[in-house]
C-alpha cells in the first residue's frame, strides 16, 4: 500500500537514531523508524462516540507483523476516496508497540461506541 498515508513508523532494534531516540527499557528497542506495510488487516472505519469528533469516519488500520495501528484520514477525491495521514500524526502511528507479541489483526466497533480489537 503506497499513499500519501505511508509510511507507517514502528519501533526497531537497530541503530538508533538520535532524533527519534526512544527509552524503552530492557525491551531492546532503540528508535522509531519510517517502513512500509507488512501484514496490513481488518480495517474499521470509526463510526462510535467515545473518541472526539474529529475522529468520525475516519480508517484505522492494523499491521499484525509491524505491531501498529495506523490512523488514516479519508477524503473524497472526484471518483476515488484517498487516505491521508493523520496531521498530528505525521511521524508515529495511533498506536505503537514494542511489545513482540502484540499483533493487532482485526479492529471492529463494539457496542459501546468504541473499539474491539484482536490480537493473535
């Protein structure tokens, strides 16, 4: 997936780099780095209330082997719908783990206006 919405941003154990330096403990991770999708899956759309506004209808996207989900914006573009990356997300991702066994596979809004994600 190439868009104005990549790349997504997960954490590393390589170099670090000094301007994206991240404290992660003992966990081995050194930096945020700029990748491409790996295991893109279940999409939702948000349609809840528990999250402001500005959030309605809008993507959010998990990547199983990235351990992230993705926050997109989408606009409507003549025939087509387009996915933009969220502004004040422009170098991290809605939610980013470093923990290896998180793989975010399906996200689906649950009856409460939020939520329900799985994890394999």
């Amino acid at each position: 997936m190439r868009s104005s919405a990549a790349p997504i941003y997960r954490f590393t154990t390589g170099p670090a780099n000094a301007a994206r330096a991240v404290n992660v403990g003992s966990s081995g991770f050194t930096s945020i780095v700029p990748d491409f999708w790996k295991q893109a899956r279940g999409c939702a759309i948000y349609r809840g209330n528990a999250f402001p506004s500005n959030y309605f209808d809008h993507a959010f996207i998990p990547d199983t082997e990235a351990h992230v989900i993705h926050h997109a914006i989408l606009r409507d573009n003549g025939f087509e719908s387009v996915a933009e990356r969220a502004p004040e997300r422009t170098d991290t991702e809605f939610l980013l783990s470093r923990d290896p066994s998180f793989h975010p596979f399906q996200i689906i809004n649950g009856p409460t206006a939020a939520f329900i994600l799985l994890t394999s």
